[in-house]
C-alpha cells in the first residue's frame, strides 16, 4: 500500500514538483515530476499522468525560453562590450566660464 510505487508518494512527488515550479528550480521540478509520472504509470492512473505530463511540458517550455533569454543576453552583452572596446574615447573639452562683459552706459545729459 504505502512504499516506493504507492500513489500516495507519487501525489506527494506531484505536489513537490509543483511547488519546484513555483519558486522557479525547474531542474528539481523536473526531477520529481518524473518519479511522479512512472509512479502513475506503473499504476494506470491515467488522469494523474495527464496533469503529470502538462507540468512536465511546462517545465520543459520555461527551460527551453529560459535558454533562449540566456542566449540573448550574452549575444546582448558581446556586442555592448564590442560596441565599448571599438569606440574611440572623444577628448572631453571642459567649459570655460564666460566672461562677463561690462556695459557701460554713459549718462547723458538733458538740456
């Protein structure tokens, strides 16, 4: 009843592997979704198998788009290192302050 093959550890293997998802260790959620699937497989427990398997294929999709983000971002940051190294660094010129220029106005006299 209770043992290495029981549906209630399988369950327990679903629930752990969902709460994997969750906090995004897809790795281990992985892991466990698998045992759980044989475990329901060995013992013809099709609907579990089902919600097993479209866990599994929601892992799998975060792993593969995790990947691709991956990807992306070291493609993303050759090119910003690339873009960095062949820039010529420009002379900053630095401001001088203006002069001020005194008007002088002369007073003229009313006659």
């Amino acid at each position: 009843m209770y043992g290495e093959d029981s549906i209630k550890l399988g369950k327990t293997y679903k629930i752990i592997g969902t709460l994997n998802i969750i906090t995004e260790k897809q790795e281990e959620a992985k892991q466990y979704l698998s045992l759980a699937y044989k475990i329901f497989e060995n013992k013809g427990q099709e609907k579990l198998m089902k919600e097993v398997a479209s866990k599994l294929k929601l892992v799998n999709a975060t792993k593969k788009s995790d990947a691709r983000l991956k990807e992306e971002e070291k493609g993303l940051l050759a090119e910003e290192k690339k873009s960095k190294s062949s820039a010529s660094p420009s002379p900053v010129k630095e401001a001088k302050p203006a002069k001020a220029k005194a008007k002088k106005k002369g007073k003229k006299k009313q006659i």
